[in-house]
C-alpha cells in the first residue's frame, strides 16, 4: 500500500512553473534518491512530501507520517568536529515516523559519521525520500531515483547504479538519434539546393534560341511544365524538412580541451617542511615534509576537526611568494567584484589568455547559459556563487590551486563538471573533500592527515 501518491503536480515560482510531474508513489520501504540541479525544486518537493508547502496544482494523498530533517554545520561546527550537531541528526533518525524527508545529509560528514547515516538508514523500518548530490550514499541506499530535469520529475524504479547504467544508455540513444537526424537534414538540404538551382537554370528561352524560336516551338510551355514539376519537388523536400523533428535533448557535452593550453606557466617543484599544528594544547596533526610538483592533485582526507583546512591554511603560508596561489574557502566568496556580471568577472580573472566564446563554454558546463552570464555577481545564489569563484580561480594563471570543501554547495552535474575541468589543470592541485567519489575521479594522490600515509594514483 502506497504510502503517498504525488498526482498531476504543478509548482510555480514567481509566476514561473519550477517543475510537473504526472504521479509519482512512495511505498513502504522505498529509499529515494532525488536528484538534480541546484535550483530545479528539490527541497521544494521534500517540502509538499512534508505538508509545509501547500502553494502548488495537483493532489498529495496518504496519511503516512513525514519528519524533515537537514543537516547544517556553522563554522564553529566543522572547526569541533560538529559532533553535537552530528549526534542531534541521527537522534533524528531514530524517531517514530513512517517517511523521512532528507535535505543533503551527508554533506559534512567524514566517513565514520557517513557509515553510521548508512547503517541507520539500511536498518530503519521507515521509507526516505532523500535529495542528495552524494553519490556514495545513492549507491549505498537508493531502492528508487527521482530525477528533476528540465522541469519534469521522472522516476527509475532502480538502484543509483542501475540508473547510471540506464542513463548512459538514453545518453547514447539520443547521441545515435541526433547523427540520423542530422545526417538526414544535410540529405534534404543538399538535394533542395540542386533542385532550386535545377529550377533557375531552368527559367526563361535558352539561350542559342530566338525569342519566335521560342513561343513557336511551344518550348515556353514544356518548360514551364518542367518548373511546375521541379516547384512540388522543391515544397515536398520544404514539407519533410519542416516534419523532421530534432531528437530531445538528454544532456549536453562540451569540449574543453582548451584548457590545457591556456595555464603554460613553468614546471614546479617545492617542498613543504614538517609541521605541527596546535589548538591550545591538543595536536591536531604532526606533518612530514611534503614534495609537490605540477600535475600532482592531491586530496587531503581526514576526520571531521583532524585539521584540514588548518593544513590548508598552513600550506597556502608556506608557498614561495613568488608562487601566484589560488585558494577557494567557503566562507571568502567576496573577491570578486559584486557589481560584474558573470561574463566580466570570469574575463577579468582569464585576463585575454582564453577567447570570450572559450569562457562561454566553460559557464555553460557549469549551467550560466545565455542570458545568465550577463547576471551581476550581487544577484547570484550562494551556491551559484561558489561555482563562479572556483572558475574565477581556475581560469586564472595559477602554479598551485587549493580548493576547501568545493562540492559542498555543488549539485550532482556541477561536481561531475568540476572534476572534468580540474582534471585538465596543469599546475599543483591540493583539495579536502568528503566526496569519496570525487576524490576517486580527481585525486592521484591521496594524504591522510591522522597517519601521514600517503596512497598514488587512486
């Protein structure tokens, strides 16, 4: 027995429909992951699932009872290890309640606390309907995949896997629909083009005849006959043209191997000396030295509060000053001036070393397309303004890039973007990260702060 049954919904925002969906029903035991863009209508569907936002078309029907639960560290938080708020969240996760909502909940967790979120989910009697950019934890739990994409909710009846393997095929699909497509409008276009150069050929007396040549031999007629001919020719060829349909877009792919001949800048190698770094008395970790050199992308994992980001900041001190660094923090998204607009901002940073249209497509990869890169930094979500910091930072001429938690404010497409584009960074790339899967695509060197134990090529 159905637990909710989502029916013929319509959300609007602003006058502007969010997203619709036909019918949708969550069973006991289903664990759903839901997924897509930031700003497709994620929380917004956990919130109608929840009976806190009622402003919407369609029918919600179930007497199943709902708890909402989202996970949120402040600063101080992280810096402790948030084990406070940690606790408070699975305690959550131990009430009576038939159907979990879950807004990100592994979005700061290291992986002790991500496997205790996992056991206790596996284990709970309770459905969950669970928005997440998380793909380890999709691939731990997910029974169901709801997808929000283009403005339409679609559900797989699969594991996150499965859906992947499903994905890939429709990509691939849609890839072989779009070569037959084109293939076939190149055909009709050609032969429309010889028709109506047939038919201009064709028009008026030929040329060795005189014009009584002409009415007399009644040529003017069986020319004119032969246009006729050629002209249903030419509207059928415009008729097919007009009824070939362009196959609907799945997703969009785009070259981006300009890249790695737009940072030249020289070869480096450097090592950073050992360190220990304190919190009153309390050691948070003992360094060896450290050698690192361009092409290394190395990715710092360790427990919440071991000192990450305390590395982070100790590194980014140590560098040679004559090093030009990057350096993305969460909370220093305020280098960029707030009265540019996307365009500008990414130009002035890339300072001529890529064309406008090169930059263009690096936006679009992260979702600014068309008009939206001509909106002011000021106007920008949080999470719209990470992305345009962390390419702001990549397209300049660095040596040595370092990226605090970059996924963190990131959905599911923009993460798999930023992993194609750091993969092309020629430079010295150092980045914490709980993103195991993230880690696994980008990292070929991987640190753990605790053991100082270092693993190549992961």
């Amino acid at each position: 027995m159905p637990l909710h049954v989502l029916k013929d919904i319509h959300l609007e925002i602003e006058g502007k429909e969010l997203f619709s969906l036909g019918k949708l029903t969550i069973e006991e035991g289903d664990v759903i992951g839901l997924i897509g863009k930031n700003g497709a209508g994620k929380t917004c569907l956990l919130r109608i699932l929840s009976g806190e936002l009622t402003d919407f078309s369609g029918s919600v029907s179930g007497k199943a009872s709902t708890c909402f639960g989202e996970l949120r560290l402040t600063e101080d938080d992280l810096k402790s290890g948030g084990e406070l708020a940690i606790a408070n969240f699975l305690a959550l996760l131990r009430l009576p309640t038939d159907l979990f909502l879950l807004d990100e909940p592994t979005t700061y967790l290291d992986n002790r606390n991500f496997k205790k979120v996992v056991a206790m989910i596996k284990r709970s009697p309770s459905s969950f309907c669970i928005a997440s950019h998380d793909r380890a934890l999709l691939e731990e739990v997910a029974t169901k995949i709801w997808v929000i994409e283009q403005g339409k909710v679609k559900q797989y009846d699969c594991s996150h896997e499965d859906y992947l393997t499903e994905r890939a095929y429709e990509i691939s699909h849609y890839q072989s629909e779009l070569k037959n497509y084109e293939r076939e409008e190149r055909k009709i276009r050609k032969t429309l083009q010889q028709m109506k150069e047939k038919k201009d050929k064709k028009k008026g007396k030929p040329r060795k005849m005189s014009a009584s040549e002409y009415r007399i031999a009644g040529v003017k007629t069986s020319i004119n006959v032969k246009q006729k001919k050629l002209q249903k020719g030419i509207t059928q060829q415009e008729d097919k043209l007009n009824q070939l349909k362009q196959p609907k877009q799945v997703t969009e792919d785009y070259d981006i191997s300009f890249l790695s001949q737009a940072n030249l800048r020289p070869k480096r190698q450097l090592v950073i000396p050992a360190y220990s770094a304190f919190i009153g008395e309390k050691c948070l970790w003992q360094s060896q030295d450290l050698t690192l050199k361009s092409g290394d992308r190395l990715a710092i994992k360790g427990a919440n509060g071991s000192g990450k980001t305390t590395f982070l900041n100790y590194l980014y001190t140590s560098l040679p000053t004559a090093y030009k660094v990057g350096y993305f923090r969460q909370s220093h998204l305020d280098f960029l001036d707030s009265n540019d607009t996307v365009l500008a901002a990414v130009s002035e940073k890339a300072d001529r070393r890529l064309e406008e249209s090169q930059l263009r497509t690096l936006l679009a990869l992260l979702d600014f397309k068309r008009e939206k890169v001509f909106r002011k930094i000021k106007d920008l979500s949080r999470g719209e303004r990470v992305k345009i910091s962390f390419l702001a930072l990549l397209v300049s001429d660095l040596d040595v890039l370092l990226l605090d938690e970059i996924t963190n404010f990131l959905d599911m497409k923009t993460i798999e973007a930023c992993e194609k584009v750091l993969n092309t960074f020629p430079g010295i790339l150092v980045f914490v990260s709980h993103d195991y899967y993230f880690i696994e695509h980008v990292a070929n060197r991987v640190l753990d702060i605790k053991t100082w134990q270092q693993e190549n090529d992961t």
